[in-house]
C-alpha cells in the first residue's frame, strides 16, 4: 500500500513539473475557463496522453477526464485529518503557483446549491459566488503564501485537513483539537515550548486560560505572538510571519 | 445615494437634529426600513444605511464584551431563562478583566475578613462618600448608590456560585478611608472572569470571540423606538444579530483609542503608556452615540500610577504599590525622597510622578516581608518577581538604595524618619493618615518595585440610570439598550477610586442582565 502512495508521489511530482514545462496548454485551459468555459476543459487539454505524466509501473490509465484518476482515488468525503492526502497533492500540483487551472476544469458547481467533482457523485457544500471567489484567494495563499497555509500545503496538508469535510465558511475557524490531531498532545506542546528560565512564559500555556490555537497562529494570513502585544521585551518567535 | 437624492434630502431640510428627534420630516424614507445612521455626521450618506432584511441569528440578549460587566450580564441574563449570546471582539475573552490586579472593593464579604482581622469599621455609606470624594463630586450618586449596595452581594455571588477565591486579608487603598479592597487568589482578574464564564456558560450563555461590533441597528430615535440588533463581523463574514428583549453594551473603555482619548483629554499623549488589552477603543460608544445615546465625562481618564515603566503593563509586581500603603509601603524619587502621601488618590500619585519630570522615571516602591501577606501579596509572586528582575531584594536598606541606584544616605534618611512618624502616629510631611496596622521598615528582607504612570481606565462614557438603561440626548431611556462596566460612565466622577472598578463592573452588569431578561419579547 504504501508503495503505491510512493508512486503516487512521484506521479504528480512528475505530473505538476510537465505541467509547469507546458506553460501554454496550462493556460490554455485556464483561458477556457477564464472566458466561462472552463467546464469544456478536460484532463487532456494538457495531458494528451496520461502514460506520458503517470509513474512507471502505474496500471494503465484509461479514459479523458477526471474520472480517471478518482475511479481508483476516491475523494476523501471524510474529512479526516490526513497526510499527504490525495486531494491535496492534486490542488498542488494545478493552483497557483505550480499550476494555473481553473476550478471548474475539475470541478462542477451551480451557485448556491452544489459544488462537486465531475463524474463523481455527491457535493461538498452550497458555496455561493462569494464563498468561490474567497476559497480561490485561499487556494492562491496556501499555494504559494508565507503564511502558515503554505506550510501545511508543503506537507501536503489541505483544507480538509484543518476544515473537515465541509466546504469552510466565511467565518469558519479550527478548533484546537483540530491542530492537536498533528501537533499534540496538548502536555507534550506545552513541553516543547516550555522556556528554560521563567516556566510562566510559556506561548502554550497562557494566563488567558485554554486560548485557541488560532489566536496566534493564522492559517492565512500573517501569524503574530499574541502575548508580544503587551509583553513588548519577551523573545518569541513564530512561523509563518509575514516574510520582512 | 445620487446626487440628486442628496439634493433632495437638503432640499427638505434635514438636519441631524430632526433625524435625531425621529425623523418628523423624514417619516416616508423611515417607513421603506432606512435606519438612523449618524456615521458620519453633515453627509447626506449617513441617512441611508439600511435596516437588515433578514437576521442572520436571534437571541433574548445579545452582550457585546467579555468581561467582569459582559460575563456578569450574561450570567445575570441567563441565569432568568433567557438566551444569550456574548460577542468579543478579540481572540481570546475576558478584555482587561482577566488581565487587571484582581482588587475588589467591598465593605464586607462572605467571611467578614475586616471585622474579624480588627480591621475598624466600614459600611455601604463610607465607601459612597469616598468614592464621591475621590471623584470630586462629579459622580452621579443615584449609581454610586447601586454600586457600594451591591458590591458584597455581588463579590459574594461570585464566591458562592463561581467558585471564586479571595485571600484572607482586606487593605487600604488610596482614597478609600476603609480596609475593603479584597484580593483574589489568582492575584489578577482572572479568578473572576473564570468564575463569571463559568456561571454564564452553565447557565446556557455563549461566548463567541472574534464577533467584532460593527452597528447598532435602530430604525430611529423616537423614544418608544427600541434597539433591535447589531451588526457583526466575524471573520470574513458579516452577519446581523436580531435582540429579541435587550442588547447590553459592556465593551470596555477607550484607552487604546489614542484618537479618541486625546480629542477628550489631550495630555494624554500617544507617548503614554497603557496597561489596557488593545481591544480597549471607543467604537461601541461612538456607535451608540449614532442612535441617539448621551455620554458623559469622556474626559475623565485615568492613569495607574504603578505600572510597569517600560511597557506600561500592570503585571502582577505592578499590584503591590497599590495594595501597600495601608501597611506601610512608601513611595520615593530616584533621589530617594518621597513625593506624595502614599494614601491618595490615584490621580494624585500619578500627577506627582509625572510632575518629578520625565527624567524622573521611574519612581520605586519600598517594602518588606512583614507586609507581603497582609497587603495581600504571596510569597511565591514575591520570589518569581525577584527571579524576573521586577522585584529588587535586599537584607538592609542601604543594600537595597545600591542595588538600585539610588543615594543610600539619601533613601536611609527618608525610611527612618518614616519608621518615626508611624511611630508617632502623624506625617508632617505629607500628612498621611497613619493606622496603626501600618508596618515600619526595620525588620528585612526588603523589596523594591519600579512604578511609572500608564493611561488605565475610562471614568467617562455611555449615561445610564441606576437600571443600567442607556439614555439619549433629550434623556429618555432607549428601550432595549443597556450599558454596564466602563462603557459607561458616571460611577466613578472624575477619578475612580483602585479597586472599585471591579464591582462596578459586576454590579452593573448584573443590573443590566437582570433588567435586559425581564424585557418584553
């Protein structure tokens, strides 16, 4: 199993690197869709022939559209947090910075009712067009931002494996036991950061009480050390700040 | 809006003031669901923001903030069957509640510590004169009134159902003529806000953070017109939240706002420091003020004269300036020479430092272990301050004068002649009224804590009566809209009293939650 997921890696390594060499069909599927007919570009517009972009020893991949990879792949309905999950690897590898393509060339969405994948069943929530155009700025930031979403997308972490199956909202949040799923034990996080002089200035065990997680660190936008805003001397860092 | 609607609006003669006073002229565009905005004031604009079409949420009583006043409504509120919904603008609840010194200003409590310690006398009476000496008389007594009734039942209220935790000791503190200012186990607000949160959440209140306050929806200023919601931005996302019986204001004060506190009082420049959260600016008051609601004394703004000089946070060293003078504690210049009678106001103490001079900075405070305890100090907050560097220890006083820096003679001089006059009983220096539980500093360890002046607490704000109803400019109340805690003003005069703010703000917002259930649906 895991050797397939290896393979799987090294399928889209290879498949986002051919797409980047070929800039031009790139974005021609995203003018396709700029000029509202991205739903008429398919996986072939850039891949004309998937044995060209898929690992060696990958069982040959048959069919022009999506459906090709997600009869094996299915997307994760979960929502679990996961690693590496394939969803992730995929948005890597087609939004911005590696890629260039519009949502709807994978996707199928009807303002306010559905959004999905094509030729599969189901739909991930209602996103009107607002919710579309803010989860397109989230994609371009955990794409290529400074920001802690960048750094999750690194590890190939993607909204799923903060926000859950539901598509997130405009005032979504994550809750703490979110992050501990990666990041915890809460004991063993307090630990880490436990300094070596004054054990009471320690970012993971404040005296506000069981802050959330997100006070300090933002998945998209920049990250900040809460307790810097009245304790100006102490000496905290955190990643994810805005690159100077 | 076009032109020639603006045009038009001029043309009827429209002015704030008969907007204000319900729109006379203006009742056609009223009728088709306009809401008065006065955002900004002499622009035709303002006119126009319209009244929401739909709520996105619905709640008995909507609470904007978090702390002592807020979580005290809300528990209040809640507690009498409503629902209730508190929003906090910030990340994290509790504003400069869950941050102050944790002092709390009562004459009695649950365990009648003053009484049974020998501490004299005390009753409600006492401590309204002094909180409207220490305010000059400015204070509105009817809410003096309200508060010093209040305050034990309310420390008692959080003890008993909050399971909050007091030490067992009382002190006198600056401008108060009693030992009432109790100190919680916690040593800062915390233990408070904790038990308020606990209390409010039982009771079935929500507390949702990040909901900044961003309107106050009213659809005019007649006096039968009530509040109906706000409008809220969470997130990315604004939504509009429908009141049911009463939206209750506990937003905290301005002293953040360094626009707002200077256009008020000018002296208080940007180059103050502030001991408050940087939440604490005036939005929710202006808001307030744009559907007709009155202020009072916004120029009224304190300075906590023992803050922390570097950064001007009140950490918990910063509380034992204000605990100490009742036993003793005194206050001296780089010189090494006091400057004030340790027992005044704080206005008093702050001023006397800033007039010292700016290369004056900082002030110290002088203590000793006898005292710790009793001025309701620990002795573990003792030997982590001196760990960090904020408390100076030393086995004699002239140790103590070297390390820092101050002339030894100097600082050995004013302390002995101080031992004197507790000794006599009198202060020809500064006239302090000597106690006789007042300490001198002749047996060790002895301690010192650097001090300066920082921009602390709002005395000004919102009118309300005693019911925590807010009251508009022609003074009526405004149906459905309360205040409690520092967005209101009037309790305090023009300098409140250490250690009152806190049942100002539980009493008041127990009023307001209390008043804001019983409110038709």
């Amino acid at each position: 199993m895991k050797k397939i997921w290896l393979l799987l890696m090294v399928f889209l390594v290879t498949f986002s690197v051919l797409c980047l060499g070929i800039d031009n069909r790139g974005a021609e599927a995203a003018k396709a869709a700029d000029s509202g007919k991205g739903a008429k570009a398919t996986c072939q517009t850039c891949h004309a022939d998937f044995a060209a972009v898929i690992p060696k020893g990958h069982p040959a991949v048959k069919g022009s559209d999506l459906t090709a990879c997600t009869s094996c792949h299915a997307p994760d309905q979960t929502g679990k947090a996961a690693k590496n999950a394939f969803s992730s690897r995929m948005h890597l590898a087609h939004v911005a910075p590696k890629g260039n393509q519009d949502c709807l060339v994978c996707h199928t969405w009807t303002s306010g009712k559905s959004f999905g994948l094509k030729g599969v069943k189901g739909s991930f929530g209602a996103p009107n067009k607002e919710d579309v155009a803010m989860m397109k700025e989230i994609f371009a930031s955990w794409g290529g931002s400074k920001f802690m979403d960048n750094l999750h997308a690194k590890g190939n972490i993607g909204c799923a494996g903060c926000h859950g199956k539901d598509l997130p909202k405009a005032d979504d949040t994550v809750e703490n036991n979110r992050c501990l799923t990666c990041h915890g034990p809460m004991d063993k996080l307090v630990k880490k950061t436990e300094p070596k002089d004054f054990k009471d200035r320690n970012p993971h065990k404040s005296h506000l009480g069981d802050i959330a997680c997100t006070v300090c660190h933002k998945a998209h936008g920049a990250s900040k050390v809460y307790c810097l805003d009245c304790h100006k001397k102490f000496d905290m860092k955190i990643q994810g700040e805005k690159a100077p | 809006m076009t032109t020639e609607e603006k045009d038009i609006l001029a043309a009827k003669g429209l002015s704030r003031r008969s907007i204000l006073k319900g729109a006379v002229a203006f009742g056609a565009v009223t009728a088709s669901g306009f809401a008065l905005n006065m955002a900004m004031p002499g622009a035709a604009e303002a006119m126009i923001k319209k009244l929401p079409k739909k709520w996105d949420e619905t709640w008995d009583v909507v609470v904007v903030g978090s702390g002592f006043a807020g979580l005290a409504a809300a528990s209040a509120a809640a507690g009498a069957g409503s629902t209730v919904i508190v929003l906090e603008k910030m990340p994290t609840y509790g504003g400069n509640s869950i941050i102050n010194g944790g002092v709390y200003a009562s004459w009695d409590d649950k365990y009648h510590y003053r009484n049974n310690l020998g501490l004299g006398v005390d009753s409600p009476k006492q401590h309204s004169d002094d909180t409207l000496k220490g305010g000059d008389y400015y204070n509105i007594p009817e809410l003096v009134d309200v508060m010093v009734n209040g305050a034990t039942g309310a420390l008692n209220w959080m003890i008993d159902e909050g399971d909050a935790k007091i030490r067992p000791t009382v002190t006198r503190a600056g401008g108060h003529t009693a030992y009432r200012t109790h100190s919680a186990v916690a040593g800062v607000g915390r233990e408070y806000t904790e038990a308020l949160r606990k209390m409010a959440e039982k009771r079935g209140a929500k507390i949702i953070l990040n909901s900044e306050v961003t309107w106050i929806w009213r659809q005019d200023a007649d006096p039968k017109s009530p509040v109906l919601g706000l409008e809220v931005k969470r997130g990315r996302r604004v939504l509009n939240i429908k009141a049911k019986k009463a939206v209750v204001l506990a937003s905290g004060g301005f002293s953040q706002d360094i626009k707002m506190r200077m256009a008020h009082n000018p002296r208080l420049v940007p180059e103050f420091n502030c001991t408050n959260q940087k939440g604490a600016t005036g939005e929710t008051i202006r808001f307030a003020q744009a559907v007709g609601a009155d202020t009072l004394q916004l120029n009224f703004i304190q300075l906590y004269p023992f803050a922390e000089p570097e950064t001007g946070i009140l950490d918990t060293p910063a509380v034992y300036p204000f605990n100490g003078p009742g036993y003793g504690i005194v206050y001296v210049s780089k010189l090494g020479k006091r400057f004030v009678n340790e027992l005044e106001r704080r206005d008093v103490c702050a001023f006397a430092q800033i007039n010292l001079g700016a290369n004056m900075k900082p002030t110290w405070s002088i203590f000793s272990r006898p005292m710790v305890l009793k001025m309701g100090g620990s002795y573990e907050e003792i030997d982590a301050g001196v760990a960090k560097g904020r408390f100076v220890k030393a086995d004699s006083i002239n140790e103590l004068a070297g390390k820092i820096g101050l002339p030894a003679a100097a600082l050995a001089d004013t302390i002995n002649k101080h031992n004197k006059y507790l000794e006599e009983g009198k202060d020809p220096d500064f006239n302090k009224p000597i106690t006789k539980v007042m300490i001198p500093l002749i047996e060790g360890p002895f301690y010192a804590v650097s001090q300066w002046p920082a921009v602390h607490h709002c005395m000004g704000g919102l009118r309300i009566n005693r019911d925590s109803q807010v009251i508009d400019v022609f003074g009526s109340v405004i149906p459905k809209l309360y205040a409690a805690g520092e967005v209101a003003g009037g309790v305090h005069g023009s300098n409140r009293l250490g250690s009152n703010a806190m049942p100002d703000c539980v009493v008041f917002g127990r009023v307001a939650g209390t008043n804001a259930a019983k409110e038709k649906v």
